[in-house]
C-alpha cells in the first residue's frame, strides 16, 4: 500500500499540493483527476521521486520513500511524450533498462512487447521513428514495465492520441493492470479515462483532495457544486431547503414550479445550494410528465450519434441546459427549434450538493 500523510510541494509562495493525506492499495487502479494547473501531475512527480516534497511523508508497505531516490524505489513512470530513443529500435528502447541494470534480457521483450499487444515478430526491429502514435505509447509502457515496478506512474499517456486509439488504449490499460495485479497511479484531466479505467479516482483542485471514491460515487454523488460540474454533462439549479427527513431533503427553486423530496445522502454534513441533474437524465417533452420540471424554449438540437442534445433555455432566467435524448424520441415527438417545451425529470434523478 502506498500510504501520503501531509504531502506537500510549495514553489516559493506558491503551495502546487496542500498536505495531501491518501491511501492506494496494492493492485488498484488509482486515478487522479482535477483541471489544468491543479496539482495533478506534482504529486505524480513526488511519489516518483522526482520532485522533493516540501513536507510529509511518502510510504510504501511501511517503508518511508519520502526522500528515496527515483532509481531506487519500485516505481516507473510513462510520460506524455513517450521518451523514446529515436536512434534506437524498438528492442533496443525495451532493452534499455534491463540492460542498465546489468541484466541480460533472455527474451524479456518479446514478453513484454506482447502484454503490450505488439507483435515481436512485427515491431520488434523497427526503429522508433517508423511507429505511429499507438505504437509508440505502447512500446513506452513496455519499457517502463521493464523496471518491474511495483507502482506504475502515468502522466497522461494518452493525451496526444486520436480519440478512436484513445478508447482502445483506455481498455487495454484497464486490462493490463487486472492482468499483471500492479498498482497504477494514474493522471488526467479526460473525465472520460477516469470513468473508465479506474478503481478509485481522487478529485483535486488548488493542490487538495476534494473528495476520493469509485467513479460512481463521484459521479453520482459528489461532494459539492465544483466537482458534481467538473464531472461533466451538469444542469445546476439553486435550491432552498424547505426541510428534511433523514436522507431526504424538501427542495424548492426560482428555476422550476413547486417542491419536492429528493434524496440526500451527502458525507458533507452542510445543507444543499444547488441540484444538479446530469444531461442524460433529463427530458425534453411537451408538457410536463415527470416528478420535476420547468417550461423552457428549444434553442437547438445537435446530434451526437444516437443520441440529440437538446439545448434549451429558461423563459424565466434565460439559463441555458441540456438534456441528451435517443434521436429516435427528439423526432417521435417532433421536437424543434424554437418550441416551447417542458425541461424534465424525476426526483430520484436530481443530486442536492453544497456551494
């Protein structure tokens, strides 16, 4: 287990991580999550141990690394930008760590190349220039797993890649940590990736962790208005708490007509400001036939494969919202720009956070 207490990293005035406490078992999944500038990549670097914290400890099985260097703790880390040697073939790139540790391959990246879906036979003797960008990242993870690390670290990989490549290296690398049983620590700032491949995200901002869970938790119960918005796909609409009854609370809004009882079981001990409903679980129709609803006019309708996201606005606040719908139901009810329709949904739906 890697276990942080008080984790820091400041720059000068600057506090990039703020006494980070975390715990990640051994074998998870780990992601962490958060926008541009947000401390992400830091603490990736310090458990690496290539950056020195400012303060707090690093611990792996009980072991203190805070300040161990980075060849010699069984960490490996896989960069944006892939680091290849470009003079050197694909063998040769995999080899290199092995080598540098004074070992002799014996047909180690044949196997590795291969839990990296890479054809020995194929891609072995190619220099790294001849690869395209897949091939490349691929051949980057199996030179980092060449360290035999205990911990893998990577500072989005995938970044730079196509979206279709993206969707296929987000399974392969879920597989491969179920595969090989290895602690991944993993960055990014794709909500996507981190729904998909991880065990446990950690969502931080402004060098803290706002709030550690699965995917979804996080996504379904977020811990405040940032997060529940950061996660994505958001319609957010202030609430006065009229009351509450255990893990429901009675809600009402200027956005939308009446009350309602929606659930709340929130481990931030504070009332709700807002309710947040995701797109997906929102409604475009006619006339209001669910628990909770607003009259609102079609702004557009853009289709998004299989499903229309259906833009509308509010006629009381001129608010703009979401709600994704099957394209099939948008023309079964012959939805259009321009109509007066009812935004809807029901109040299982709905997610009360704090500010």
């Amino acid at each position: 287990m890697l276990k942080a207490t008080n984790l820091r990293k400041e720059y000068g005035s600057l506090v990039a991580v703020n006494d980070v406490d975390f715990e990640i078992e051994t074998g998870e999944f780990a992601t962490i999550v958060g926008p541009s500038g947000c401390g992400k990549t830091t603490m990736l670097r310090m458990i690496g141990g290539h950056l020195e914290p400012s303060g707090g400890t690093l611990e792996l099985d009980g072991r203190d690394i805070t300040y161990t260097e980075p060849q010699e703790r069984p960490t490996s880390l896989v960069f944006q930008s892939w680091a290849l040697f470009p003079h050197m073939t694909v063998r040769e790139n995999v080899e290199f760590p092995i080598e540098a540790r004074g070992e002799n391959a014996n047909g180690r990246v044949d196997e590795l190349l291969e839990q990296v879906r890479l054809d020995p036979d194929v891609y072995a003797d190619k220099k790294a220039t001849e690869l395209s960008g897949g091939q490349k990242q691929r051949v980057a993870l199996a030179r980092s797993l060449a360290y035999d690390p205990d911990i893998l670290l990577l500072d989005e990989p995938l970044a730079s890649l196509d979206y279709v490549l993206q969707k296929r290296l987000q399974r392969e690398l879920a597989d491969l940590n179920d595969e090989l049983g290895m602690t991944f620590i993993y960055v990014t700032h794709s909500l996507e990736s981190a729904l998909i491949m991880s065990d446990r995200l950690f969502v931080i901002d402004e060098g803290e962790i706002l709030q550690e869970g699965s995917p979804e938790e996080i996504y379904r119960q977020p811990n405040n208005k940032f997060i529940a918005e950061f996660m994505g796909d958001a319609n957010v609409f202030p609430i006065s708490v009229e009351g509450r009854d255990g893990e429901t609370v009675h809600v009402s809004s200027p956005s939308f007509e009446g009350s309602a009882n929606v659930p709340y079981s929130s481990k931030v001990d504070v009332e709700p400001d807002h309710l947040v409903v995701r797109h997906d679980d929102c409604i475009v129709e006619p006339e209001l036939t669910r628990a909770m609803g607003m009259p609102v006019t079609i702004v557009n309708i853009l289709n998004h494969g299989n499903t229309a996201l259906v833009e509308i606005e509010d006629d009381e606040s001129g608010e703009e919202y979401v709600a994704e719908m099957p394209v099939d139901r948008v023309h079964e009810l012959g939805l259009a720009q321009g109509d007066d329709a009812v935004l809807q949904w029901e109040a299982n739906k709905a997610i009360p956070v704090p500010e």
